[in-house]
C-alpha cells in the first residue's frame, strides 16, 4: 500500500532529518505568521485586504528563515511556494516564488559584490530593530543601554535617554535637550576591541583597520558610517555599539554569513529612533545596510549634531583654520 505521507513512515512519524531543531524553528515562524495573517483577515471581513502588513511580515518571516538556514547545508526538500496578495496595481494573478533557493548559498544571499565604483557590498533584507541610548532591559532586550561596547559613559555624553516615543521627538532628537553626540547611531553584531588591544583576527577581517588604527585602546570601527536603505529612502548612520546579540560575528558584518539566529527573528542590525523616523520603520522591519567611505556622505539631517560627527569635526576644524588665516592676513 502506497504511503499517502511520503514524509512519514508507516506508523506517522517524521523521520529525524525532518523533525530537526532548526525545522522546528522553521514551523514555528510560519505558524505564527499565518496565525497573524488569519487575525488580520478576521478583523476585516467586508474589505478588500491590504497588502502592506502583510508582505511585511512575509519579508520578515524570510529574512529569519534565511538567517536559521545560512550555516546549514542543501537539502534536497520539495520547494516551499509562498503566495503573496496582489497588489492594486498589479494583475488579479497571485504571485509566487520559491523560497527554498534563498537558504543554502550565503555569499549569494547577502549580494556580496561591491556595485561599479564602490567599495562595500549592499546586505540585503537584513531584519532591523531599534535601539536607543539610555535604553533599560527588557523583553528580547536582556542588555542595558547606558553603556556602550566603546563609551562607559554612553547616556551621559549623549546628553540623556534618547526618548523614542514619536509624541516626545521633533527633528529626529528628543524634545527634552540636543544630543551631544549624533542621534544617527546603529549597531552591528561586531566588537573589534577586546580586554587589552584588539582581537586576533580584527587586523585581518576589518577592511580599513590600519587607516583607521590609532593604538591599542581605540576602536576601528567606532563612528564608522554606513548607509541603510529602505523602499527609495536611504540613511546615514554611525557605527556607535556592538549588537544585537552578539560582538563576535566579524563573518557577517564584513563576510557573506547571513545575521545568525537570535531571539529578535534573526536581527543583524540595530538602529537608533533618528534612523527609524527617517525611513519609517516599524518595530522590527526589513533593510539594507552597507558600510561607506565618508566622502561618499551626503549633508542631510545626519550632519548637524554631535561631538562624534564626522562633519561637525570637519567644520570646527575649517572654521579655527579661517580664523586663524584671516588673523594673519589682519597682522
């Protein structure tokens, strides 16, 4: 007699290849997702439903996916097919793709090759949270903010908790007081210092490590900016902790690795609320990230403030050196 599961045995039980941690994660991702799904539809009985909350927590759901994959290898499973909502403008047909192929080949999921002319790869649909300065634990956040993996002093040399409630920001910063560093800040799941000088394999992994080497007691990567994209909008942030979760995982931030699991669905990118009001992001979403060189920053809302910004540095130090000629051509 013809087994009507071919991926169960006689007596109904998954075989172990199947019934693996990592599969079980898997089914409870998507679980929860359709779980999400049917209460949105739910709720919404009589109206046609919205595709934006919904192909947002698909992209979500796949970025975690990918993350639990990225250090596994190939399976020879039937493709999974996953079928998002049309979209207003787009014919009645369904659309469909395969999500099977996106969790073998890391080096090709993260998109590592630099566009023409530039020297850092985009990462692409990494998962995002947010993040702020003066933050206390909570949740799937075990770890306070009033420190930082490079500044002891964190919330004091900000100036205060960087308060992310939208009712309490204007401009990108607190109401309360001015940051007195830049309210463009992120985290990476990357420390490059260790209890005395650096790690090992910083001088090797970290692309600009000897440019940027001032000692044994500087961070490389401290205020390193890097650019994050969401939909057609794109943010300057600086490098300011390490995190979510990890400071050791040099072979994603500057590698091919994807983000590896953690309890925020795979995050590998913090951002501040400065960074989320600019593009928009909802709690935890979906972005791009790459590191860039500061001349190819523009002037944006992201140059202004902080005794860390590389702009404001900059200016300060333009504007002692026209005092200073302009004191000379006066003698």
């Amino acid at each position: 007699m013809t087994n009507p599961n071919p991926h169960r045995d006689s007596a109904g039980i998954l075989p172990a290849h199947l019934n693996s941690p990592r599969l079980a994660r898997i089914r409870a991702i998507v679980n929860e997702a359709l779980k999400e799904t049917h209460v949105f539809l739910s709720r919404r009985p009589l109206q046609p439903m919205k595709p934006g909350k919904f192909t947002h927590t698909i992209a979500v759901i796949l970025s975690s996916i990918t993350s639990l994959f990225a250090h596994g290898t190939a399976s020879k499973a039937e493709p999974a097919k996953t079928k998002f909502s049309k979209k207003s403008q787009r014919s009645a047909e369904d659309r469909s793709f395969d999500v099977s192929s996106i969790a073998f080949t890391p080096g090709q999921l993260a998109g590592n090759r630099p566009e023409p002319g530039q020297r850092f790869p985009w990462k692409r649909d990494i998962v995002t949270t947010i993040f702020w300065i003066g933050e206390k634990p909570a949740g799937n956040n075990p770890v306070p903010n009033r420190t930082s993996s490079w500044d002891k002093e964190w919330t004091k040399n900000y100036g205060g908790m960087d308060d992310p409630d939208p009712a309490h920001r204007s401009n990108y910063i607190p109401m309360k007081f001015t940051p007195r560093l830049n309210p463009f800040y992120c985290a990476l799941p990357y420390n490059d210092k260790a209890r005395e000088g650096h790690r090992p394999e910083a001088p090797r992994v970290v692309p600009w490590f000897n440019e940027a080497y001032q000692g044994p007691a500087v961070s490389t990567c401290k205020g390193r900016w890097i650019a994050i994209r969401k939909g057609n909008r794109t943010v300057y942030a600086q490098w300011e902790d390490a995190g979510p979760f990890r400071t050791d995982h040099w072979q994603y931030v500057f590698g091919s690795e994807r983000p590896k699991p953690n309890l925020n669905k795979g995050a590998g990118l913090d951002v501040s609320p400065a960074v989320r009001d600019y593009l928009g992001l909802q709690p935890t979403d979906v972005t791009d990230w790459k590191f860039v060189d500061f001349s190819e920053v523009p002037r944006g809302p992201w140059s202004t403030l902080g005794e860390n910004n590389t702009f404001v540095i900059n200016d300060r130090k333009e504007g002692k050196a026209l005092v200073e000629t302009l004191g000379t051509i006066a003698r």
